[in-house]
C-alpha cells in the first residue's frame, strides 16, 4: 500500500493502462473514463494491477487495510489492486470529499464516511454506489440495524466497520466490597440498589455521567426503541421516554447520590482516565470499541473489570444499543467502480474481513456469524486485560442491538446534545430534562 504516489509512477500507469485498452478493446470501449479521482484511466485488463484509492480519517485503522489488500491479492493473483491510502483529518476529509464531488473532479475511488455525515451525502443525485447487490446474499449475517444507518430508500450507500454494542464494565472489586456481583443487576432499577450499596460501603459513586458527549444518555433511549429522529426526519428527541431517561439520570446523580457528572466531562478525558484506572467508581457503559481505552489508559484495572449486557428497562428489553460508525463507501463515478465494489465486498463483508475487524482493530464486527467461531476465543489483548470470554456476552444480546436514525440533523442532534443538552441539565442544573430537550427539539426543528 502506497500512502504517496509520485506523479511519475501516476503518468506510467496511465499511459500502460491506455495502451493496453487501445490494444484490447473497441474505439467506444476504449475511449479514457473521466474518472471520480480526477484522473483519466481505464480498468485494468486481466492481470494487471489496478490502482484504488482510498481516503480515510483514521490512519489507526491503516494495518486493517493493509491486510484487506494483502488478502484480496492472495485471492485474486491474477487481477491484483494496489490499495492507494491517503489518511486526512477528519474535517478536511469530509469536506475535500465534498468538494470533489460537487466539481466533478479528484474524488477517490473509495472512502470512509463517519455516521453522523453520512446523511449529507444522500441528498440529491448520491453520489456513492449501490452496494445492496453485495449486502443482500450475506445480509442475514449481520445486525441488520447497522446496515440500516447507511441506507436510504431501501438501498445500501455504506458499509459498517464495526456494531458498536454498548456495554457496561464493572469493577468487580469495588462491587464485591458492597457484597454484590454484576449478575445481581438485571434492571436499571437493581442497578440503583446496588450503587446505593455500593454508595454505602465504599462511599464511591456508582458510575459517572457524561456532561460534554452522548453516550451517557443516547444508548439509554435507543434501548427503549426511541430516538432524536423519526425515519422521515420529524423530531422527536423531547418524547416522553426521552425525558424520562435524562430525568433517571439527573436521579442518579442528585436524588439517589449513586452517580457523578464524569471527571473532564466525557469518558475520553485524561481526568476520567485517572480517575477510572484509580477505583473511582464501579461501573462504565460504553460501546465495546471503548476497550482500547482501558488496555491503553487504565492498565491498574486489568483482570477487575468485567464487561457485561445493559441492565433492561422492561422485562425482555433491550440491553445493547449501536453506537458510532463509519461507513465505507464506493464512488459511483469511478473508473474501476466495478473492481472498487469486488474489493469492498471481500474488506467489509467477507468472513476473514470480519473476523479481522476483532483481531486487527479490537472492534465488534458486525457480521455476528463470526462471533462464535474459534479466532474470537484465541487469547489476545483484550482478552487478557478483561479475563473472559467476550463474545460470549456479545451473543447474549445478538437480537437487542439497535442503531440510531441516521437523518439529516443527526450531526447537530449530536452535538448539541454533548455540546448544550447534558451540562445544563447535569452539569450547572440550569434547566430540567423537559425544559432542555424541548429548547434542543425548537432548534432541531428550525
């Protein structure tokens, strides 16, 4: 994988490319394709390497990609790619995006798009490839709702990297000074009892509740199959469930005293890493992609740490939700569209791609027909850091992992809800959860 091209290796591989169309093909077939990538080429004849590129905002997630072409060249020898990565951050990618499709020019063949811009890209002409014909043979393997979020009008624009199951870690050690264990909670409701014996015994906090981001309060509602938006768009982030939810959370920190407004605001704040990694409360929910954090950034805690379901909100409930995502996608103007897709198809939805997702990047892949298979067991640093089976406790909830509507608004849905909705409710209490999120659901609503 080449993540700079010379503009010398660019122009020979133009210049073999047409050749070798003029010399196989008919005057119509052969005529140079305009391509997305700004570039005039032709596909590949058989046997020879077609470049593909490929912009991304998280270069972390390169040596996945590495593999991906590595893998699909072993496969496929005689019509190999040449994976072409250009990692940017995250703003200038999406807008560079933007602007090479509204131009016409310099587009890429594919890309990572991140969930909460993927609806500005639907509007319109789209300008990514329907990939439902990919998705569909395999589609019963997957959770559907992460297809779900990359769709539009029943078709298919993106391709999940990961299920983002939210879940709650446990500090057994804490939990066991109060005389109690994770499987004790069930319910939202005995894990209040439990903070409050916890609470009792250690004079340490529960949990924590984010002021500065969402995952303190967007997975609660998820679970109870509500949401910001409807799927038409209408806003329904101030419904009664979702008021209820902010007003249990605002309970727990200010009524039953089991719960603190999160050090540094957000769980990826150095303060809450320090505080976490020291005992300074027995339980964290977030999404599974979170376990990173502990290996890096909490490594006091290895082998107290448990990971387990939500508590429920109802008999038979929920206890996962979806949360984050990226979706990768094929630009329908590119020259080698046809080979682009064939590649996607083996990197985001094959069973060796999947079960890499896990071995390679530490995130739940949502494929779950792998979540059984022998190289989820195999130990590695996870496993070792937590000291259990945790696919085992991810196909406990196979069938209760719901995703967010993903609409135009969702962005700003998101950032007021961690930039507005939970400081002044949990952090300086300025507002109830009802005066909030009906002041959030007016500006959503404009």
């Amino acid at each position: 994988m080449k993540k700079v091209i010379s503009i010398v290796l660019v122009c020979l591989l133009m210049i073999t490319s047409c050749l070798t169309g003029c010399g196989s093909q008919n005057s119509s077939e052969s005529a140079a394709v305009s391509g997305g990538n700004g570039s005039s080429q032709q596909a590949s004849a058989e046997g020879e390497t077609t470049p593909i590129t490929f912009w991304l905002f998280n270069d972390v997630n390169l040596g996945y990609w590495e593999e991906m072409e590595r893998s699909y060249n072993e496969k496929n020898p005689d019509a190999p790619i040449d994976l072409i990565a250009e990692p940017y951050p995250v703003e200038e990618m999406h807008n560079k995006l933007q602007i090479a499709i509204q131009s016409g020019s310099g587009a890429p063949d594919i890309a990572d798009v991140e969930i909460s811009r993927f609806p500005n890209f639907l509007k319109g002409d789209i300008p990514f490839a329907d990939l439902t014909g990919i998705v569909d043979p395999v589609r019963e393997d997957f959770v559907e709702s992460r297809f779900e979020i990359y769709s539009k009008d029943g078709k298919v624009y993106g391709l999940p990297l990961h299920v983002g199951a939210t879940m709650m870690f446990y500090n057994t050690e804490i939990l066991a000074q109060a005389g109690a264990k994770p499987e004790d909670i069930e319910t939202w409701d005995d894990f209040v009892e439990v903070g409050k014996k916890v609470k009792a015994a250690t004079g340490k906090p529960m949990t924590t509740v984010e002021t500065t981001d969402v995952f303190g309060f967007f997975p609660l509602i998820i679970q109870q199959g509500s949401d910001f938006f409807e799927k038409d768009g209408s806003v329904i982030i101030n419904n009664e469930t979702n008021v209820k939810t902010l007003q249990f959370l605002y309970d727990m920190v200010y009524t039953d005293e089991i719960a603190v407004p999160t050090p540094g605001g957000n769980h990826h704040a150095e303060e809450f890493y320090s505080f976490f990694n020291q005992g300074g409360s027995a339980a964290l929910m977030m999404p599974m992609w979170y376990m990173l954090r502990f290996v890096n950034y909490m490594p006091e805690l290895q082998g107290k740490v448990k990971m387990y379901p939500l508590p429920r909100w109802t008999e038979g409930g929920d206890r996962s939700a979806g949360m984050g995502g990226t979706g990768t996608v094929a630009i329908k103007s590119s020259p080698v569209l046809e080979k682009a897709i064939d590649f996607l198809d083996h990197s985001k939805l094959s069973e060796e791609a999947q079960i890499d997702v896990w071995t390679i990047l530490g995130f739940d892949p949502p494929r779950h027909s792998v979540w059984d298979s022998e190289e989820m067991k195999e130990d590695n640093q996870f496993t070792d850091y937590f000291d259990q089976d945790l696919f085992s406790v991810l196909l406990e909830v196979e069938n209760e992992i719901d995703s967010p509507t993903v609409v135009e608004g969702y962005a700003e849905a998101n950032n007021l809800v961690a930039q507005e909705l939970m400081f002044t409710v949990i952090g300086d209490q300025s507002k109830t959860p009802k005066e909030a999120l009906d002041e959030i659901a007016t500006k959503l609503s404009k």
